[in-house]
C-alpha cells in the first residue's frame, strides 16, 4: 500500500506504507485467506464458462473502487473539491466533474484500444479458455496472498502522482479532465490494488477491443465514481480521515476478493 502525497509538487516516487490505523493479525489474515479460497472453490463448481466474462467485470469495477485507497485516489477528492458550499457551488463543480469522467473515459478508449489490439493480435478469443482461467486464476491466488502479507510478488508501477501544481495553471474543470485522462490510462500513475492486473489480463484475453474497452472502462468507472463524494455535505478532513481509517480493510478486502476469484476460476479451469 502507499502513502497519500502532500507535497504541491509533481511527485515521482510514491513510498509503499509500512503502518496502518489497524492491523489484522496473522491469524485473521490467514483466516480471511482460508475462507476466501473455499468460498471462491465452492462457487467455482457451480460456474459455468458463460458467468466468467460477468465475474470479471464486477471484479473491474470492484478493483476501481478499491483504487480510491491509492496516493491519486486521495489526491482526487481532496483537490477537485468545489469552491465554497451551498448549491451554487455545487453547480459550479458539475462541469469540473462532468470533465473528470470524460477524461476517465478517454483513457479507457486509448488503453483499452491498446489491449484489445494486443489481444488480436496474439489471437486470444476470450477470457473463458483454458488458458485464459489458469492466467487469471493465478493472478488472483498470487495478488490474494500478496495483498494479505503472505506472499512477495512482483508489483510493477509507476509510482508517480498526478501533477498537484496543474491546480494553479489551469481551471478546474481543466484540471479535472486531465486527471480523469492520467488516471484513466490506469499505469501512468500508481495504483495500489492488483485487481488492476487481473483487468488488465482480462482486456487482452478477450482479444476484442470493443470488449477491452468496456473491461477497462468499468474499472474506471469504479475509479472516478467516489469524486462524487464531494457532493455531500462532509468537509475535506472528514473524507481523508475515513480513507485513511480504513485502508487496511480496502488490502484486505482486496485480498479476499482475488483470493476468492482465483480459486473460482483454478476450479472452473480444472474441471
């Protein structure tokens, strides 16, 4: 996991946290992980290959969500707040995210395009293939263990933030689509859920850009959809102090649910 950036300047190196408000203790983390593979194994044997491509996107959108607990998902909130309270500024603030989500759906067209082509190009035909559930089945079950602290994996990103001094030089609506553009090509800047990787190998195995971009855009989604806490009547600190309150539980709950989609899909691929 990694900490939340204050410095106004473009940060290029994001520092993996090593303490958390809470701590699971092994023996809970265990636990989690233990009940996470049988309950992923049990429903594994009531799937069919028609419920994979569905799993897999409620996991992409599960993963944007969790994404929120990573340096740009705090930055986000915290720096595309409106200006002032009350419904004014409220409707001030409509175009500023109007423009974050545009931005978010353009970095899902470019990385999704780039994915998808990848895909074609291998000749994958889907993700429902024998290869492609053992793929994905070991991503799940090596992120799993990793996200809950019993496993090393390697954990390739680009652990930069967004750049905080775009803030001064342009409005905030401008600000707001460049962030949804940087944030929705999702490996410009670092993000701490692995649930990215399975996405990731989901888009290329489908080996159809159409269907690529609609994985990665439902990742997005999940990614730009919590912005719209700032339409509620909580102050800054408050928002920051929640995520801050709970981002230990966001890895585990990131764990649990690769751990689970992993076995699900090693089951579906065995049988």
């Amino acid at each position: 996991m990694g900490e939340v950036g204050i410095d106004p300047d473009y940060v290029t190196g994001v520092p993996d946290c090593v303490s958390f408000p809470e701590q699971f203790s092994r023996t809970r983390r265990l636990a989690i992980l233990a009940g996470s593979m049988a309950a992923g194994a049990g429903a594994g044997f009531a799937m069919n290959a028609g419920m994979v491509a569905p799993l897999l996107v409620a996991a992409a959108f599960a993963g944007g969500v969790l994404s929120t607990w990573s340096p740009c998902g705090y930055s986000s909130i915290s720096l595309l707040r409106p200006t002032g309270k009350g419904p004014r500024a409220m409707l001030d603030w409509l175009p500023t995210f109007a423009a974050h989500g545009l931005g978010y759906a353009a970095g899902a067209v470019i990385l999704g395009t780039l994915l998808g082509a990848i895909g074609v190009l291998a000749g994958f035909s889907g993700v429902a293939t024998g290869f492609g559930l053992a793929l994905l089945a070991l991503i799940g079950l090596a992120y799993g263990a990793h996200q809950l602290d019993f496993l090393r994996v390697p954990y390739p990103q680009r652990r930069a933030q967004v750049p905080h001094d775009a803030r001064q030089r342009f409005p905030k609506w401008v600000v707001g689509g460049l962030y949804g553009l940087s944030l929705g090509l999702d490996y410009l800047t670092y993000v701490q859920t692995p649930l990215l990787y399975m996405t990731t190998a989901a888009a290329v195995l489908t080996g159809n850009i159409v269907h690529a971009i609609a994985i990665i855009a439902v990742f997005n989604l999940g990614r730009y959809l919590p912005v719209a806490v700032n339409l509620a009547p909580v102050s800054d600190y408050q928002i920051q102090s929640w995520l801050g309150r709970h981002q230990e539980r966001a890895a585990i709950a990131d764990g649990a649910i690769l751990t689970a989609i992993g076995a699900a899909l090693a089951v579906l691929a065995l049988a």
